[in-house]
C-alpha cells in the first residue's frame, strides 16, 4: 500500500492535537471552577483528532495522490530566508531582515524572474513598515544604521 497524501495528513493532524493536549495538560486546575479554563481548546484539540481519523480513513479507503518529496532547492531557500531573518533583523532591523528573507526565499522558486520577486519584496516590506511601525505602532526597529543608532 502506498502512502496516499490523506493518510499523511491526518497522521500530522493528530499529532498536532496530541502536542495541543500534552501543553493543555500544564494548566493548572482547581476545584472551585466549574468550568476549567483548558475546556475549549481541549474540545478543539479532541475535534482536530477526529478530522485526523477521517482523513487517515478516507485515504485508507480511496487510496488518492501518493506523497511526493518537495523540492530541496525550495526547501533550502525557505529555511536559509529564516535563517538569514534570525541573523540580520537584531543588527540592522527588520525591514532589511525581511526583504533578505524574501529574496533568499524567492530563489528557490522554479521559474523565478528575479524584476518580479524584487519589486515584490520592495512592496511587502513597505508595507510591513507601514503597518507594523506607523499603525500599529509596535516598538520594534524597522533600520538599524551601526554606528549611528544604538
């Protein structure tokens, strides 16, 4: 039997919800509540087991795509970008953290035109400066020139 992309899913479904009640577990309780303060996300986390169970159950039963490795150059450009963000963002700030990410993450796509995934990226980081600096007013630094701002 093959492994069919339902059954993977619903293996990484339930294994979610099981990581979702083990943290759930941690909250501490007490006998004057009548209603403990974990019963939502722990009725949630039960609900998201099910799904997984459907999922691994419909694979079963219709079989369906098979499961493919994802490309490695996509994959290592990803997780570079995130590495890169990690690197930058405390000594420069995070616009030019963000469009480093962008850019070293765009490279591991197939068909890049690097005019596109330039332009792109200068627009989603005006925005994010936009929105995370001048709206919502978050006290993080978007520039950081060493030297000249401590």
């Amino acid at each position: 039997m093959r492994l069919a992309k339902d059954i993977v899913a619903g293996i990484g479904t339930i294994a979610f919800a099981i990581g979702v009640l083990v943290a759930l577990s941690k909250i501490p309780r007490t006998s004057y509540q009548a209603i403990p303060p974990d019963l939502f996300a722990r009725l949630c986390a039960y609900a998201i087991i099910a799904g997984g169970v459907v999922l691994i159950v419909r694979g079963i039963l219709r079989g369906g795509e098979a499961v493919k490795l994802p490309p490695w150059r996509a994959m290592l450009a990803v997780f570079a970008g995130v590495v890169a963000f990690g690197l930058v963002a405390p000594r420069y700030g995070y616009a030019p953290a963000g469009l480093l990410t962008l850019i070293i993450g765009g490279l591991g796509a197939p068909d890049l035109k690097l005019r596109q995934l330039l332009l792109m990226s200068a627009a989603l980081i005006a925005f994010s400066v936009i929105l995370f600096t001048y709206m919502l007013k978050l006290p993080m630094p978007f520039f950081i020139m060493p030297g000249f701002v401590s």
